[in-house]
C-alpha cells in the first residue's frame, strides 16, 4: 500500500500521519519505531551519533534523548573526545542535570591511550566534577602520574576508579601537584572513592620499585575505600612494603585472586573487618591457607563467595571432610561457591544462611549419600547448578 507521504518527507509531519496511512508505513519499517531506534543507537559512539541524527526528525529525537540520558561514555580516541565535546555544546547539553547523565560513567579504552592523555585535560576541566565513577583500560604506559593527577586536580566526586592494563610506568618523585618537584601527594586528594578495581599484574610493572611506589601513592590518596577488587596480583603479597601508616580502616568488601599464601600474613595482621569477600583461589594456595583465611575474618564476614580455579577435579576429601571454616563462619548470611569438589552436607554447619548458590559442581560428590542429610531448609535455599549448567531444585 502506497503511503500518501513522499520518500523525501518526514513522517512525523505528514498531514495523514496517524490516520492509518503512515502508521501502516510504520509497522512494516521497524526503523520508524522509536524504541527499536534507539535500540540500534544505543551500540553507536557519540561521534557515529553526529551522522545518524541526520537521518530524519524521529532519529534526531530518539539520538538526541540517548545521548543525555547514556549511562556509560565511552571514550577510545581523541576523536571521540572532540565529537563529544562539540555535540556537548551543539545540543546545549552542558547544563549540571544533563552533564550528570553524560557522564557519570566515563570508560576510556583506547590502545593508544598515552598518546591522548594530554587531550582528557580540558575534557576532565568542564565535566570533571560530574564524573563518578571512571574505567580505564588498555594500559597506563608511562602517563600515570600525568593521570592521577589530573584525576586529582579536576574530578572531585569520584567514587570508583578502574584500572586495567599492560604496562605501567610510575615514579613518585616525578613532580607535584604544583609542579615543584618532590612526592606527588602530599596528603590524600581522592578521599570520595570508595571503590577501586584494578587488574594490574606485577609484571605490568617495568620495575620493581615502582610497584613499590605506585601502590603507597595509590592507597594513601585513597583514604575511604570501602570496596577493592584486585585481580591479576597477589593482593597481600602487597602488604609486605605497605607501611603502617596505609591503614583502609573503611575496608569492608574485598575481592581477590589468591595464587598463594605469599604475604598472607601480613595482609591479615591488618585486621580488616571484612564484611564480604570473593575469591578466586588457585590450586598453589592449599586447603589450610583458604581456612586459616577464612577464620581470621569470622567474627565480621556476612557473604562469601568461592571460586575455584582448578582445570581438573580436585577432590578435598582426602584434606578435610568438609568446606574449611564451615563451623568458624557462623554468621555468614550468603555462600556461593563455584567449582567445588566435595560434598555439600556443611551446609547444616551454617545456622544463618539465608542464600546459597552452588555452580559448577558434581551431583554425585556434592551429594554422595543423598540430598536429605542437608536438611530441609538448607535445600529450600539452595540453588544448585551442575557441572553442565543444568539447575537442579532441590525444595521438595
């Protein structure tokens, strides 16, 4: 059926629009669905944008809407920063509720990231005080200090930071906040983050010393952090050089890769009063540090998750007849464990459990003798996901 609208005319202004000619028209294109439009707009940069607004009047609306309500900005190159800086002021988008939305989240990844950093200075300058929470991938290469301190100079409410990446070069004595020379921080300048992720191996380090350097830096301009996720590294391994003086006394949430007992020790003589943790143990750890680990926590710690991270069947049952700590961590109220082998009848040892998730796991050895002697109301609060994936309800 031929629509009384040209090809060449908006549909939105058509005369007979809504009369059942155009809507007709719009059924059978689904690129004049509005929600569909802004679907497809929702995978495109902010720079791809500036074209497809050109469209027609119904994508100028659907881009212009998506574009100051994105919840994440993604940023690869200078170019992107450049379109969205001009699209900032052409949509007269700088206003604070819509600054807010643009960019609460900003990612920048970008393999050539060092060779733009200078370029974020006049973007962090203007929109800066709106960003929240800021991820940062692909590597530091030698511009973190650049970095931390144009984090620290322009961005004042940030509450998350994530770093991932291949090389990082780092020396605290390059310059100061003023550039005078001397430590670069002087006292803490991010006290608003409270959670910080980063995926940084020690070998992303060119030298030892700026491990060493970085990490007394980065935990002392952070002050309040409440939530740390640090894959990659051996996490206390750290503790080791830390001085006394980088206390995280608001540490509550800790996600962590264990690859050995290495600097246990002293990451425990903190004495974090950890609420939750996740951890991915490796098969070097060993069954005594993951419960020597797990007790010193006892008294605090509310939700725990486990992964395993063994390419083969490991049986426990030879180390221990159930999950260590199982009778230490009576006030653990969530468990989820990922990977496990061994049996499941612990669970009883759990009297405040309210959710327990159990993935990857073998039905015969997590039950050898049967589901009851898990107890009823273990089994109405677990969720159990085989080593196939197939899910297995156990409320009966």
């Amino acid at each position: 059926m031929k629509s009384s609208c040209s090809s060449d005319e908006d549909c939105g202004e058509c005369e007979n629009y809504g009369d059942g000619w155009c809507s007709e028209v719009e059924k059978l294109n689904p690129f004049l669905i509005p929600h569909i439009v802004e679907k497809i707009l929702s995978y495109c940069t902010f720079s791809s944008l500036k074209e497809t607004r050109l469209v027609c009047r119904l994508w100028l609306d659907c881009g212009s809407h998506l574009f100051s309500t994105r919840r994440t900005l993604h940023l690869k190159n200078f170019e992107h920063i450049d379109a969205f800086m001009l699209h900032a002021v052409s949509l007269d988008e700088a206003s604070s509720h819509s600054a807010n939305n643009l960019c609460r989240s900003v990612r920048l990844h970008g393999e050539d990231f060092p060779s733009w950093i200078v370029l974020l200075k006049p973007f962090f300058s203007k929109f800066g005080a709106y960003i929240k929470s800021l991820h940062i991938s692909h590597g530091l290469g030698d511009v973190t200090e650049d970095l931390l301190l144009q984090i620290a100079q322009h961005i004042d409410a940030l509450e998350e930071l994530s770093i991932s990446g291949a090389t990082v070069v780092y020396s605290s004595n390059r310059f100061d906040l003023n550039g005078l020379g001397g430590p670069i921080f002087a006292q803490p300048v991010l006290p608003t983050v409270t959670r910080i992720s980063l995926s940084l191996p020690v070998t992303s380090f060119k030298r030892w010393t700026d491990v060493r350097s970085f990490f007394t830096d980065f935990f002392f301009i952070l002050p309040s952090l409440e939530r740390i996720k640090f894959v990659g590294c051996q996490f206390p391994e750290l503790f080791k050089y830390l001085p006394d003086s980088i206390r995280l006394s608001n540490l509550r949430h800790v996600h962590l890769q264990l690859f050995n007992s290495s600097g246990l020790d002293f990451f425990l003589r903190r004495g974090f009063p950890l609420e939750e943790i996740v951890l991915q143990v490796e098969p070097l750890l060993g069954l005594a540090h993951l419960h020597n680990f797990l007790v010193s926590f006892a008294s605090t710690l509310r939700r725990l998750e486990v992964r395993f991270n063994y390419k083969g069947a490991y049986n426990y049952s030879h180390n221990a007849t159930a999950f260590p700590s199982s009778k230490a961590l009576v006030g653990l109220t969530s468990l989820r464990l990922w990977g496990y082998w061994g049996h499941l009848y612990f669970l009883k040892d759990f009297p405040n459990l309210k959710s327990v998730t159990v993935e990857k796991m073998n039905w015969a050895v997590a039950f050898p003798s049967g589901t009851e002697q898990v107890g009823r109301d273990c089994r109405r609060i677990l969720k159990f996901f085989d080593e196939n994936g197939a899910y297995h309800d156990l409320n009966y």
